[in-house]
C-alpha cells in the first residue's frame, strides 16, 4: 500500500480501476450479446478476434509510440478514441437486427486503441514512485485488474438482464471519463533525453532481440504465447460453455456470477503470489500452476452443472493469474 502514498500514481490508479470495471462490463456482455444474436460459436469467436486481434501488432507499436510523444496527450486521445467507439458499439446494438458487420468493425477500433493503450499505461507505473515502491505499485495494478473482474461482470450482466447491451456498452464509454479526468489532474514526469537514435525498425524489433539474447526471456515468452494461445480460448467462448455445458442463459445474473467466480480467483492467486508464496520459488509456482490449470480446466470442460462450476472456474481463475 505504501505506493498509494504517491499522489499521481493514486490518482491514476483509482481512475485506471474504474475504467477497467467498464472494460469487464463490456467483455462479458458482448460475447453474450454475440451468442444471443447469432448462436454461433464462430460469430463468439469473430468478435473476440476484432476485440483482441489488434494487440498482435499494435501493443508493440503502442509501446514504441509512449517513448516518443507525450505519454499524458497520448494516453488521453486513446482513451477518448475507445470512448468513442464504444458509444459506436451502443449505437450499433440499439436496434433488434444490428448489422454484424457494423458491430465488428465497432469492436475491432475500440480494440485498437485499447492494443495501444495497455503497454503505453503500464510504461507510466514506474516513473510514478520510487524504486522501492515499485514492487508494491506493480502488486496493487494487477489487483485493480483482477478485482475489475470481479466487479464489471457483476455490473454488466445485470445490467444487461434489466437495461439491455445498449445501455452496457455506454456506460463502458463513460467509464473512460475517469481515466481522462484523472490524467489531466497530474502532471506525468517527464522521459529522460535518449542519446542514441536506432532505427524506428530496430526499436520496434527490440524486445525481440531481447529474447534471442537471453534463454528465459524469450522461453518466458513463448510459454506465456503458447499458453494464451491454446489455453485461454474458453475464456472468449464462455457465453457459449455456460450455455451448452452448464444451462446458464448468457442473459442471466448467473451468468456474470460465472464470469466473477473466475475473476475472483483470478483475484486471489495474482495477490498470494505477493503474500503466501512471496519467499517461494518462482520457477516452482509456475510448472506447479501451469500443471493445476490444465487439470482444473479439464475438469471445468467435464461438468455439467452450474452450481459446481462456479467453484471449479474460480480455482481455473486461482492457478491462471497465479
């Protein structure tokens, strides 16, 4: 906690936290929403893909773009950008027959903006305290991110049951009101003055030269895009599980509980890694974790009802983050 003594990173913490419970209302209204229009798993799938496709390229670009301009304008027009776009999003969903196409392109552009706004974000954390506290701003980030988990799909499946997506979705747009306000109330410190300048190519590229050079960053890497890869699909095709294998209606408030029971674990294992397992071995809690995943998951996959499932999930969400 002793992070939250700095006044800027509070501020954009709190205001970073808010948005992130908008992002989760979103995410889980819109795969349902999908299911709900089509029944199709591939339409789940589609938007999925327009929401998430652009991290492929942009992040990078997102990362290389917050080392050249002004991180506080840059953070603020991405934000206004999937404000935007999300109000697009309410726009397109507001009718009974939304056109598909209309509503991919909606989520693929809010997606852009969000590709680049995760690594230019996570590129402010350090520079808002001090060397010591940077563990423990690290710790309360990735809890306002899990929690936002556990809180937005609360929000937005019942909001979704009561409101309808419409109203789901522009509230997820005012949610970035925060993130704006909170940047223009501080002053980001400045970037130190680089005294090389490498190529743009050879900057883009860094980080993979990076992993080439050192064995555990780069087997770091490919662990992380293997597991994401083939591991976490289930996560975007959830309205779909619960339907077919649990007999949750993607419309219901038993389908955010689902959604939130992950959250919740998700919750607890990013905190014991920083508390429990704070003096245990690193390596060790990531083969022990990556064993438990794939064992908790399958059983996840095996059941059939909903009231075992929310625990099951919760645990999946435990050894996920963990």
């Amino acid at each position: 906690m002793s992070a939250l003594r700095h006044r800027t990173f509070r501020i954009v913490y709190f205001g970073a936290f808010a948005s992130n419970i908008g992002t989760w209302m979103q995410n889980v209204v819109l795969g349902a929403y999908a299911y709900d229009i089509t029944h199709s798993s591939t339409f789940v799938g589609v938007i999925i893909f327009a929401q998430l496709g652009p991290a492929l390229l942009l992040a990078a670009v997102g990362g290389l773009l917050a080392d050249k301009l002004d991180r506080k304008k840059f953070l603020i027009i991405l934000s206004i950008e999937q404000l935007v776009f999300s109000l697009g999003v309410a726009w397109v969903v507001r009718t009974p027959s939304p056109s598909h196409v209309l509503l991919v392109v909606m989520v693929f552009l809010v997606g852009v903006g969000s590709a680049m706004f995760g690594p230019a974000y996570a590129a402010i954390l350090p520079a808002l305290v001090g060397r010591t506290d940077l563990p423990g701003a690290i710790s309360l980030n990735s809890a306002q991110m899990n929690a936002s988990r556990v809180i937005g799909p609360v929000i937005g499946s019942v909001a979704y049951h009561f409101v309808g997506p419409a109203w789901v979705f522009a509230g997820n747009a005012a949610t970035y009101l925060f993130v704006i306000g909170s940047l223009m109330l501080v002053t980001l410190p400045l970037l130190p003055t680089a005294t090389q300048h490498a190529s743009r190519w050879r900057e883009l590229t860094a980080g993979v030269s990076t992993a080439r050079a050192d064995g555990v960053v780069g087997r770091s890497l490919i662990t992380v895009f293997l597991f994401s890869l083939l591991a976490l699909a289930f996560i975007g095709q959830m309205p779909v599980v619960a339907s077919h294998n649990l007999g949750i209606n993607p419309k219901s408030a038993n389908y955010g509980l689902l959604y939130a029971c992950f959250g919740t674990g998700a919750l607890l294992g990013a905190i014991s890694i920083g508390t429990i397992f704070t003096r245990s071995s690193k390596p060790t809690i990531v083969r022990v974790c990556l064993l438990g995943y794939s064992v908790a998951l399958a059983g996840f996959a095996l059941l059939r009802e909903a009231i075992p499932a929310y625990f099951v999930v919760a645990l999946v969400g435990a050894f996920y983050f963990a």
